[in-house]
C-alpha cells in the first residue's frame, strides 16, 4: 500500500509520517509512505504509481491542496483516498466538493488514527468487491 503525504512544514510532514508508522506498524500492514512538500511532485509521482492514500495539505504554495485534488481527478484513472490535513477550519465544507474520505485538523492529528484505519478497511474492502455484468 502506498501513501503519500503533501505539506509544505518539514516539521508536519515528520509527525503525519510518524503517526501513521506508529498506527500501520500496529496492525502489521506493508505500506510504503512517500512525502512530499511540493504539490507539483506529488502529482507528478500520482501519475506514475498506484498510491492508495494521499493526505493533503491544502495550503501547499506551488500547488495548493484543493487543485491537487481537482488535477488528480481529471485524469480519469481511480482516485485515491483524499484525507485533508489543513489549519484551515474555515474550508471544510469546501474540500467536500473533492470528496475526502476525511477532514483532520492539524490540532488534532490524534484523530488520524481512527480514520487512517478506517481508511484501510475500505481499501480492503474494495479490492475484494468483483462487479458481474450479464445481459
């Protein structure tokens, strides 16, 4: 399982990193974490890997975090999970229009916990969903 991880802080992409080793490290999953503190990067790795998670800032100054999301969208290939992780209160309904799994305040990063799992089962459960088709 990939994810991947956009903020422009150093110091907030280390403790979104350290918190998900902590948390996958516990259900013994694989997983390989890719971070990023260019928007531009992170699209350009999304096009040319299979990530299952990507987890965006949406205040990121090349690329903000909201036209991320749009550009990987317009793509046409399966979308990611999108979890936002912003200081921005103010712009969650508007991150809806992207369709986030979830919305985590950086004040309370101990809430990725939950929905980093959460996130997971769904991944897991998709994979196994097989859609038949009969005329």
């Amino acid at each position: 399982m990939q994810i991947c991880i956009c903020d422009d802080e150093e110091i907030m992409l280390k403790k979104i990193e350290k918190q998900i080793n902590s948390n996958l490290h516990a259900i013994d999953t694989s997983y390989i974490i890719n971070t990023f503190s260019s928007g531009i990067d992170l699209l350009h790795y999304v096009d040319n890997n299979e990530v299952e998670i990507v987890m965006l800032d949406i205040e990121v100054p090349d690329c903000d975090g909201f036209a991320i999301a749009r550009k990987m969208s317009e793509k046409g290939k399966k979308l990611p999970l999108l979890i936002f992780i912003t200081n921005r209160d103010d712009l969650v309904y508007d991150s809806f229009e992207y369709r986030p799994f979830c919305f985590i305040r950086k004040s309370h990063l101990e809430d990725l916990n939950n929905h980093l799992i959460a996130a997971i089962e769904q991944i897991i459960k998709s994979a196994l969903e097989i859609t038949v088709r009969s005329e």
